[in-house]
C-alpha cells in the first residue's frame, strides 16, 4: 500500500482507514533508528490524527472529500501554513510572524483531503541541489544508509519522507531540480510541472521566474494525482503511452558528460530496453544547451532574484544564514537591472529556439544526474561540495530555465545504487509527458 492509488483502494473498500495509513506513517517518523527527526522539522501528529478520524467519520457516510481524502502527505518547509512562521529550512525566521493563510496548494490538497504529516526538512532557502542543511541535520538517503549518503536537494526531508513510508507522498518546490534531483539520489519518482500551472502564492520563493512546486511520490501515478490536484484540474491518472513509435532525443554531447560508470551503465542499460520496446531513441546535437553558462555566468536569476528578496535579511542577520547559501545569494548583488534585461531576453530567445529544436519529438532523455549521491561526509570539503552541486543542478535545470515540464523516475534494478531517468517536454505538455513517464515506468518494472 505504498502508492497513492493502492492506498486510495484499500480506503473506498474498507481495508484499512485513514487513521490506520496516518499511525503508520507516525510510527516511523518516531522510529528513533530512522531518519523522521531529521526530515521533519514539524510533525503534526494530533491534527493529522484528528483530521484522519473526522475523514473516516465522513466516508462512513458516504461524504468523504474526494478519493483520496485521508491519505499522508508531507510539506516542505517553505509552504505558508496558517498559523506558523515559514523557516525554509533556517534558523534565520524561525520566529518570523505566523504565516495568516495557507499557501493556494496546501488550501487545495485540504479540500481534497490530504492530510498534512508535517513540515519537511530542506536545503536552507532552497539554494542548492545537494539537501545539506547544517541547522537541523541532514537526513540520508536510503541507499546504502549506513554511510550516510545526501539526499539531494532542495527538497530533502521530501524525498526521504516517501522513500521511508513517512509519507504518502510529498509536496515540494523545483528551481532548478529541487523535486527531481532528491528523487533520483533516493529512488523516487519526482515531477516538475510547467509552473505556470501550480500558482505560487504563499511559498517563500528562491527565483520566482524559476520555481515550481511539484510532487514527489514512489510511482509516476502518485505524482500525477498531487499534481492534478495542486493544478486544481480534474484529471485521472493517465493511462500508459503506447512506446512503440515514440521519439525520444538524447542530447548529444550533453547527456551523459562527466558521467560515473555505474550511473552511464544502468541508464544505457534503461535505453536499451527501451529501444527493445520499439521507442526510436536518437542522438540530437541541441547547441543551444551549451548556451547555457555563457547565460547564468553571472549567476542567473537564482542569484539576482534571491538576492532581491534577501537583501535586507541579510544586512539584519547574514551572520545566522548558512555560509555556503549566504555566498550563492550575495552573487546577485553584483549584477543589475542591465544584467537582469540580458537574461530575460536572453532566455526568450533560448526557449524559443530550443521549442523549435525539439518540436519533432515526444520528449528529451537524460539521466536526471550523472552521479551518484555522494556521502555527507565528503562534502565538507568545499571543492567537493561545489563539485557535486554543480553535477547534480547541471541537467534537471534546463527544464526550468527553458520552462518545460520533466519528470525523474527511478531505472535502477533492485539492490543497484539510484540512478533517475528524466524526461523532458515542452511547456503544457504535462498530460502527455506523465502518460509517457507511466508507459517508461511500467515496461521497465517488468524487465527488472
């Protein structure tokens, strides 16, 4: 009962109730040889108990909120929820004035009557890929857990939420891969969807011309059912896309760059079984990818935008921020409403050309990171650190920055280190990317 569609089916025929699937995820939050006290940073064990009894009371009557009314989910930190301040994962507004309505998502997944778990653990104010946070702990990702490796991040207590059976599913925010990057260094499945379909208010922002908030989940079937509902859309699960014919490009000098052995083996391994159901998978030389630094060399609108929002936080209390986060946000202060203009434009013209350079396919194929999650101890050290950052961020943030949806989902064999497959498509082609994603996942589960 591990997905959002089983545990939804055990709920409408009686096999189990809203407050048995919350206890469950309750107990191993409090599981001390877990990792919930490092990625909650708020549990909400008796408003989700209440919320559970009073779900089951109404489906006993036939006036449940909806299918999936009663079913954990857990929030990441920078969601506003009534009543709380809103950290982001910092200590820096721990004790910022009480939040005086929900974030537009949090109001819509209660009307569906998703029960809230708790706040999730992340990246402070969302500024890097790894999930390092150093104010509350790290918490590690279930592979190979005994050494302790990252998360992945920003969406860090996210990830592990679902990985863990904490959580049903998870409500966090993408920038540049925050949803999809924690996804693959924990197993998962992580959506990203076209932004302008999930509204933003009520989320403490990082780059608003960037940041999405997306769902994670353990199957493709999870993620489309939060991200109907964030979108308020009534949209069912997609049924699988029909593999064979697909077109599907893998950017040519792109891809697979830099590259570990193991993640270039089991991702080739994942192309090859694809081929095998009839999916033409084609080496494309997109040259407007290589653009790419040339335009964020500044820093990009994370580092101008943030920078924006933080200035005076800063100038009040940048010596509480985290070092490594309060040096990618101070980038922004050298650049201008010049600078500002040129990336804009910049990334006008990028989005157009590349909307044209992939209007023959079905979709974009690359390992969501081409590396393994490192352990949290290697990356004490700086060049470490900006190394596997940059690596993780590399390929997950073209999507945002061509304002395309994609989507993370696991190709690994059990026992095998994660490794994410991504797909990418274009702006409102979310429906057919999930249905897409869903065929992916399921001809690849059968072959192991």
């Amino acid at each position: 009962m591990n997905t959002i569609a089983a545990a939804a089916a055990a709920l409408e025929t009686g096999r189990t109730t809203a407050r048995a699937l919350v206890e469950t995820c309750l107990e191993r939050i409090a599981d001390p040889a877990g990792e919930g006290s490092r990625t909650f940073l708020r549990v909400y064990a008796d408003s989700a108990r209440t919320m559970a009894d009073a779900i089951d009371a109404m489906r006993s009557v036939g006036r449940a909120p909806g299918r999936y009314a009663g079913i954990p989910i857990s929030l990441k930190d920078l969601l506003h929820v009534a009543g709380e301040p809103t950290p982001a994962g910092s200590v820096v507004l721990a004790d910022a004035p009480p939040a005086l309505a929900h974030a537009a998502v949090v109001q819509r997944l209660l009307a569906a009557g998703f029960v809230p778990i708790g706040r999730t653990n992340m990246t402070e104010f969302a500024y890097s890929g790894l999930g390092i946070n150093p104010h509350h702990g790290t918490p590690a990702s279930p592979w190979n857990r005994a050494e302790r490796h990252i998360p992945g991040g920003s969406s860090s207590g996210a990830a592990v939420s679902v990985a863990d059976g904490m959580a049903l599913g998870g409500i966090g925010s993408d920038t540049g891969g925050s949803c999809r990057i924690p996804a693959a260094f924990c197993g998962i499945t992580g959506f990203k969807p076209t932004a302008r379909r999930v509204p933003l208010a009520g989320v403490l922002p990082l780059a608003p011309s960037l940041d999405s908030i997306g769902p994670l989940g353990r199957s493709v079937g999870c993620c489309a059912v939060l991200d109907a509902v964030l979108a308020w859309q009534d949209r069912l699960p997609p049924a699988p896309a029909l593999l064979s014919g697909l077109r599907l490009a893998l950017p040519a000098r792109f891809a697979l760059e830099d590259a570990e052995p193991v993640v270039a083996r089991i991702f080739d391994r994942a192309m090859a079984r694809l081929s095998a159901a009839g999916v033409k998978i084609e080496r494309q030389d997109f040259p407007e990818l290589d653009e790419i630094p040339l335009l964020n060399a500044r820093g990009g609108f994370a580092a101008y935008e943030s920078f924006a929002w933080h200035k005076r936080l800063l100038a009040a209390q940048g010596g509480r921020y985290d070092p490594r986060g309060r040096a990618r946000i101070e980038r922004g202060a050298g650049m201008n409403a010049a600078d500002q203009l040129a990336l804009t434009l910049g990334r006008r013209d990028l989005c157009r050309r590349m909307d044209s350079a992939m209007a023959g396919y079905d979709a974009v194929l690359l390992p969501t990171c081409p590396i393994l999650p490192p352990r949290i101890a290697d990356l004490d050290d700086e060049a470490a650190y900006n190394r596997a950052n940059l690596l993780a961020l590399r390929n997950p943030a073209i999507a945002n920055l061509l304002d395309c949806c994609a989507i993370s989902l696991p190709c690994q064999a059990e026992g095998e280190p994660p490794v994410g497959l991504m797909l990418m498509a274009g702006a409102m082609e979310d429906a057919r990317l999930l249905a897409i994603a869903t065929g992916v996942e399921a001809w690849l589960a059968e072959r192991g």
